[in-house]
C-alpha cells in the first residue's frame, strides 16, 4: 500500500516538474519581471546617446548615430551643477556612514555590555527611533535648523542622516554583541587593556561583519535620501544627487535624452557598487531588515 | 568578573554624550518644536499669535488631510498584496527547480530597490508621458492606440499608475527576503511532503507560509512603515494631483509649510502625521503580534 502510495506521488511530483507549458510559463513570468528591472537602465542610456529630436521621433530604437553630446552638455553646462552634486553626495554620504558606524558600535556594544544606571532608559530611547514615523519630522526638522542657522550648510544633511541611522545601527550591533563571548573582554582586562582598547582593537574588528551590514544598508539611504535634503537644502551648489535631478522636472521635461544623460551620470556610482558587491549588498540588505 | 572590564562612568558618559545629543537633537527637538508651534498661528515670518487647539480642530476636518491618509493605507493595502503577494509567488517559482538564471533574478529583481525614488518617479513618469511614453507606445503597436492618454491627469487612475512603480520597486527586495527565509528550512520536510502526494500549492499553504510566518510579518511590518511615509516619487510623478487625486501625508504638510508658508498649521498636520502613522504602525505590530500567538 504504502509503496504503491509513493509511487505515484512521485509520479506525480515528476510529471509537474517536466511539464513543459509550466516550464515555459514560469520562466517566462520570472524573465519578464527581471528585464522590466534591468530595462529602464538599458532604455536610458541607449535613449542617452541619441539628440532629443531623433529620440522623439522613436523613442524605443537604438540610436543609428550615437553622439555623446547631451553627457557633454550636462557637464559642461554651469547651471545644472550635476558634477557638484556627485561630490556634495559622495561628501554627505562618506561622512555619514563613518559617523553611522562608529556611534552605532560604540553605543550599541556599551549598551550590550556594560551595566550602569540609565542603560535601560538609553536603550528605550532608541527603541523608540525605530517607531518614530520620521517623515513627520521633515516641517519641524526646517523650522529647528532654520532658527540655529545651521539649514543649508555644507554639513546640514549629515545630522538627520546620521540620528536616523542611529538606532537600526544601535539594535544591530546590540545583538551582535551579546552574541560574542565576554571571556575575551576580560582576558583583555585582565591583560591591562584599557576599555577604549579593547574596545576598538579588539571588539571592533570582531564586529566587523555587523558592521559592514550597518555601512551598506546606510550607503543606499543616503545617497538616495530625498525628502530632508528638499527641507534643508537650498543653496544649487550644495544639493546632493536626487536633488539635483528635480531641477529637471520644470524646465526640460521635453528633452528626455539630457534628462537620462542627467540621471544616468548620477546614478553610476551606485549602480556600479550595486553590480560588484551585490552578493554582499543583498545579503548585507536582507540581514539587516530581518534582523532590524 | 564584569567589574574587571567595567569602565569609569565618566569614560561611559563620554563616549554616549555625543551619539545621544546628535539623535535628540534631530529627532526630539523637533518633535517637540512642532508639537510647541502647533498652537500657533504663524504665516512663516516673525508675527506669531497664539491659537489654541484651532490648528487641530482645522485639522480634524480638513477633508485634503484626511484624502492623503486615505491614499498613504492605499498604498500600503497595494504594497502588501502587490510586493509580498508577488514575491512570495516568485519565490515559490524560483523554489520549483524549474527555473533558469536564479542568480540573475535575484540581483537583477533587487536592482530597482537599490535606486532613489527620486529616479524611479523619473523612470516611470517617462513611461506614462503622452507622446514619448513607453506605455501608449505600447499601445500603438499592438494596435489600440485610441486608449493612449495623458495617463498621470486621468484621476480616477492616477492613485494605481503611482502605486506601480512603488509596488515594482521593491518586489526584488521582498523576494530576497523570503528567499533567505525559505532556504533556511529543513529540505527534508519537504521531500518527505513529496512523498506524502502534496502538491506544490499545498507545500506553499500547509508547509512554507506557516514555517516563514514571522518572517512574512516582517515583511508586512517593513510595508507599513514604508509606505506610510511615500513621498519621493509622488513628488516627482504628479506633486499629489491632478487636484489633491495623489496627495499623500507628507507632501501635504510639505505643501502648507513651504508653499504656503502656514508653519503653524504645517506644524500641526506634523504632529498629525505622527499620530497617525504611529497608531497604524503600532495597529499592523498589534494584529501582527495577535496573528502569531493565536498559531
């Protein structure tokens, strides 16, 4: 009875496995999806290298004679500052992600280790960041820089950018932490180490891991954050990359080559991260949502 | 044995003070800033009259408000249904052995997450754009071109055409999510489901989702607060119109402050937005936290 049972289900898995409608179906379904992903970015830049009266008149073909003159438009031409941009962001960004991971390790790894009164209330405090809906901040955030006149400032972005990151970071190496032996504290302490030694040369290369989930995550948030850098920014040569695209919305919504010119020279960066490390980049990304 | 590692408080008071003032100063403060000026009638400039709860009760009956709130749970009804919905089926192919290229949808689906908002507003405003839009030339050639239109002015559309590229976004995200979830349980439950004669659906119903739950309520828990604060691309796509036909919760307290330079009132539709976001974020976490002790 039994044996027979088997069989047959086995027949049965194998038969769904080999149908070749399903077969086609699924794969199809899937290779859809992944090049409406990949498109856009291939559309753009072949779209890029055509002039806006060429892409008009069609605007899916490849460009018969492709001319680099909209990239050398969007960089040459002072207005659109899309080189200072890049640099404003990269700026921001760096800055921020230094920031992000050291506070966040320190924090988190006192949090993890050491008892004192208060660390409960700090702990709860960053709990709630993680609650805190943040984009309720983006009017009274303006209102507060605005009046201590530190709105539109080299280093504006870098504050909320960080004290956003703070408490994912926080929980983060929190749990990693806890998770490490404390023997090798207190061999280091008894040792001599000091805390700040141990701390740095010997906690923080083991947290590496955490730690470079931490930086990735925060990579894609700053570089991509909008909405604050909109409220705080207003000075052109210091706005970052997504600011910097919205001055194409107005004034050149007809001339789409320049526009994708525009994003694609801003989005490279990223994008070429993303296509080296995106095994990392993934895993460093999924990791951190479950866990966050 | 842990007092041999324990520092100074002082040693501990300084490495925290910094860290702390910083998360405070940019979260607190302005929480506090808001909740202070939302008792005041301040047009932007240095007359400002005390006013009261009238913000609040202007607030509780501004239909524009209450239309946002209404497009910000659209958009996370949408995301849940379209972004896990579709991931998990995605998922359950990829997991059917016969599919091709698995590496290559996973980083090519999770590609367009990776991407500001900013130019996936782009992206797509290109694809609905009248003359030069990938849809309505989509349209001409499989030969219905009379349905072209100016498809992000239509208003009974444009809540679905935004809630798209949103929903498209971060598919490749979730469907790594569960991806992960998925390979960490035991292959032999379901060789041995295989052998028991259970199809593909019921593995998905019986086996997969009640193993990964919490991890789909994760995912469920990333929509909801993600969605509760959309603000970049429809910002790009449409500034909340035709009308106010995609206006969601932030960009409308974004409109009265900056706009028109209401400060008081954009203060008050702040501390709104917070209420709000806040009692459905701890709703979702309190059917979330009921849906997993019940099982």
């Amino acid at each position: 009875m039994a044996n027979e049972y088997t069989r047959v289900a086995g027949k049965k898995s194998s038969s769904f496995t080999n149908n070749p409608i399903l077969f086609i179906f699924f794969n199809g379904m899937l290779m859809i999806f992944s090049l409406s992903c990949i498109f856009p970015l291939i559309w753009m830049f072949y779209s890029s290298l055509k002039e806006k009266r060429v892409f008009n008149a069609d605007i899916i073909g490849l460009p018969k004679d492709p001319t680099m003159s909209n990239y050398v438009n969007v960089l040459t031409n002072k207005d659109y500052h899309i080189f200072e941009s890049v640099l404003n962001s990269f700026r921001t960004t760096i800055i921020s992600l230094v920031l992000i991971v050291l506070f966040g390790f320190i924090v988190g790894y006192i949090l993890a280790r050491i008892e004192f009164p208060g660390n409960r209330l700090i702990y709860a405090i960053f709990l709630m960041g993680v609650l805190i809906p943040i984009h309720s901040l983006l009017v009274p955030i303006y209102v507060v820089f605005n009046s201590l006149d530190i709105a539109n400032k080299w280093y504006t972005l870098i504050i909320p950018y960080v004290s956003f990151a703070l408490p994912i970071a926080v929980f983060l190496v929190e749990g990693y932490v806890k998770s490490i032996p404390i023997s090798m504290e207190e061999a280091a302490a008894i040792d001599g180490s000091s805390f700040t030694r141990t701390l740095f040369s010997i906690i923080g290369p083991m947290c590496k891991p955490i730690l470079a989930t931490v930086a990735i995550i925060q990579t894609f948030s700053c570089w991509n954050e909008f909405s604050f850098a909109l409220v705080l920014i207003k000075d052109v040569g210091l706005q970052t990359v997504p600011l910097a695209m919205t001055q194409f919305t107005g004034q050149f919504t007809s001339d789409y080559p320049k526009i994708m010119a525009a994003m694609l020279i801003t989005m490279m960066p990223i994008v070429i991260f993303y296509f080296i490390f995106s095994r990392q980049i993934i895993e460093g990304m999924v990791a951190g949502a479950v866990k966050g | 044995m842990l007092s041999a590692i324990r520092p100074k408080s002082r040693v501990i008071f300084g490495y925290l003070l910094i860290p702390i003032v910083f998360y405070v100063f940019a979260v607190f403060v302005p929480l506090m800033t808001a909740a202070f000026f939302s008792f005041f009638n301040w047009k932007g400039g240095p007359n400002k009259t005390f006013n009261g709860v009238e913000n609040y009760l202007t607030l509780l009956k501004d239909s524009v408000f209450w239309q946002s709130f209404g497009h910000n749970i659209y958009l996370v009804v949408a995301s849940i249904i379209g972004q896990i919905g579709l991931a998990f089926i995605f998922v359950l192919i990829i997991n059917s052995k016969l599919v091709k290229f698995k590496g290559i949808h996973r980083t090519f689906g999770f590609f367009p997450s990776t991407i500001a908002a900013v130019s996936i507003g782009f992206i797509w405003t290109m694809i609905y754009d009248y003359k030069r839009g990938l849809l309505n030339w989509f349209l001409a050639l499989i030969g219905n071109a009379e349905a072209a239109k100016v498809w992000l002015n239509d208003e009974k559309l444009v809540m679905l055409l935004v809630s798209i590229p949103l929903v498209w976004q971060w598919i490749g995200y979730y469907m790594v999510i569960i991806l992960s979830a998925i390979s960490s349980i035991d292959k032999e439950i379901f060789e041995v489901s295989e052998l028991d004669g259970a199809n593909a659906v019921q593995q998905a119903l019986h086996i997969i989702i009640p193993l990964i739950k919490n991890t789909l309520l994760v995912c469920v828990t990333l929509c909801v607060a993600g969605n509760m604060k959309a603000f970049d691309h429809i910002w790009v796509m449409t500034k909340g119109g035709p009308g106010n036909e995609s206006m969601v919760m932030a960009l409308y307290g974004y409109n009265i402050s900056f706009a028109q330079q209401n400060m008081g009132y954009g203060s008050a539709i702040s501390v709104g937005i917070f209420i709000a976001s806040l009692l459905v974020i701890a709703g979702t976490q309190f059917i979330v936290k009921l849906v997993s002790e019940k099982n």
